[in-house]
C-alpha cells in the first residue's frame, strides 16, 4: 500500500505532466466548445507532446482521454461532440496520466464564460473542501480526520456531500486501497502513513446528496437537477505531513 521513495518521485513526474495539461486547458476559451473537441486536445497534448499515456483512456472499456461533468453531471460525464460548453455553465474535466509506468490522477472544474454567483460559489467551497482535506493528511491521522473536514466545510456553507464515490489509493494501477470516502467522523478509519499515496476528489451537490446512473452506464447526475461540482489531487504522506503530486503552477501547497 505503501510507496518507496523512487516510486513516489516517478509519480510526481507523472503529476507534473498532468498539472501541466491543466495549464494548457486555462488557456482555452471553453464558450462554444464540444466536449469531444476539449477531449480530442487533451488526448493529442498527452500523447504528441508530452510523450505520456491517458491512463482513463480503454480503462473499463472507457474510450475516452477525459471524463467532462457539466451543470448537474456529478462525475463520469462522456465527452460528446453534441454537447457545446455555453457562457454560464461549470464544466469538470477528470483526467489520468501514465508516465514510466506509474499513474496521476487530477481533475478542475472551470467555470465556462460568465457564471452564477451561485455556482461561483459553489465551485469555490468545494476546492476549499479539498484542500481541507489535503491539510487533514499527515503520519498518525486516520482517513476519518480527512473525510470530516470535508464534510464539515461542505456543511457549513449549505452543500451536501456525495456518498457514492470516494477517492482512491493509486499508483502502477489507476484504483488500489484504500477508498477515501469524503465525509466521516475524526478519529475513525485507517491509519495514515509515510508513502501511502491516493487521490482526494470530493463531490459537492447545491441540492440533496443523492445522485443516479444515467442510461449510458458512466453518467452520474444530481437526482434533483441541481449542480454539482468536484475538485481532485493525488496526494503522498510525508514524514511531517502532505505533498501535492498533481499541483498546479498557478496554485499554492496550501489554501487557508
């Protein structure tokens, strides 16, 4: 479960070729474009440029370099070219890199042309809820600690936390132990320890938790039609603490 120093570092590496196809959709102009067109840029920018692998890509017979949930899509969205980003909408874009062997796991939610107060806000709550997280993450903490201070940021500015899905230890293999789930009690869970690395990725709804599986067998949506809105990193326990594997350039380790 635990990784070894080289193991780590290659998965930084892979980290920083993800955080960097992030920079490369900032650049974008999201208003008036297809999901597929985003998911056909991603694929070429990892491959052709970056000389990396999308891990997401034939994982689970998933044909795609990206997942991308818009408006009240949870998570898993299929790209299409028959779904067009329009000023006002929230879009996530979930993407995984393989580099030498070992895999990063990111995803943003972008903010497509001029946006709601309200979804502003709620996008900007559920980033804070994940570096809660992130700061919950040292040697001795449990999984508990983490999922709690998610829960509790969520809760305290009105939003609900999707239960289904949950973050993941992660590594040569996309899913491995342990399963971080998003909200739970302090003190309970599985103890954290150095080289243990795994993804924080919260889900948080405007409306209920609740959320269903739509016929495509991959799209997740909100049961009540309201939006919702994710953030992830890949995460390793240090000796004092947490590294960010996937950070940005534009972000800093640590958001109050």
């Amino acid at each position: 479960m635990t990784k070894r120093p080289d193991e780590i570092a290659l998965m930084a590496e892979s980290g920083r070729l993800l955080a960097s196809v992030f920079s490369r959709l900032d650049q974008l102009k999201l208003t008036g474009m297809s999901t597929m067109q985003v998911n056909d840029l991603v694929d070429n920018f990892i491959v052709n440029e970056l000389h990396a692998r999308p891990a997401g890509k034939g994982q689970y017979d998933y044909a795609y370099a990206l997942n991308a949930s818009r408006n009240n899509v949870v998570c898993h969205g299929v790209p299409s070219a028959a779904e067009i980003l329009n000023d006002g909408d929230i879009v996530n874009f979930d993407i995984t890199l393989e580099k030498n062997g070992y895999i990063a796991d990111s995803s943003k939610t972008y903010l497509v042309g001029v946006v709601s107060q309200e979804a502003r806000r709620l996008v900007h709550t559920t980033y804070e809820a994940m570096w809660k997280g992130i700061h919950a993450v040292r040697p001795g903490a449990q999984l508990g600690d983490v999922g709690y201070a998610i829960q509790r940021h969520a809760q305290r500015h009105g939003y609900t936390v999707v239960r289904e899905y949950c973050g993941h230890g992660i590594g040569r293999e996309m899913h491995e132990p342990p399963q971080v789930v998003h909200w739970g009690r302090p003190k309970t869970g599985l103890i954290l320890r150095e080289g243990m690395v795994f993804t924080i990725e919260p889900m948080l709804n405007q409306g209920r938790h609740m959320v269903r599986t739509e016929d495509d067998g991959w799209t997740v949506v909100t049961t009540d039609g309201q939006l919702s809105a994710q953030f992830e990193h890949t995460v390793a326990v240090t000796r004092n603490g947490v590294r960010v594997l996937t950070l940005r350039p534009d972000e800093r380790p640590a958001v109050a």
